[in-house]
C-alpha cells in the first residue's frame, strides 16, 4: 500500500515540477514575444530560476502529505 502511495506523491511531485517549470516559461515567453514586456534580461533570469522553484514547491508539497 506504501509503494502505491510512493507512486501516487511521485507523480504528483513531477507534475508539480513540469506544471511550473514550463507553465512560467511559456507564460514569461509568451510575453516577450509580444512585446509587453520589454526587459528580456530580467525576465530570462526569472525564467532561468523557474525550475529550480518547481522543486522546492514539489517537495513542499509532497512533504505536507506524508505528515498527514
């Protein structure tokens, strides 16, 4: 039953982490590409630091369920 569990919080894990990671990217990419946002520099460095904040979210996440 654990093993399934261990499955279940591992998906949810990458989910997480893919949701995040991409979703910002595209997200901040779309805006570049249309010109609303003008400053590429800071908005390629906040996109360079995305999936770093895709871990620490899928690992908060997936510690508060096995305290429960």
């Amino acid at each position: 039953m654990e093993r399934v569990k261990n499955k279940k919080s591992d998906l949810i894990e990458i989910l997480i982490f893919f949701s995040v990671s991409y979703g910002m990217s595209l997200f901040c990419g779309s805006l570049i590409y249309l010109g609303i946002y003008e400053n590429s520099e800071k908005m390629s460095t906040f996109m360079m630091l995305t999936p770093a904040t895709g871990v620490v979210l899928a690992k908060m996440c997936s510690r508060s369920e096995k305290k429960k």
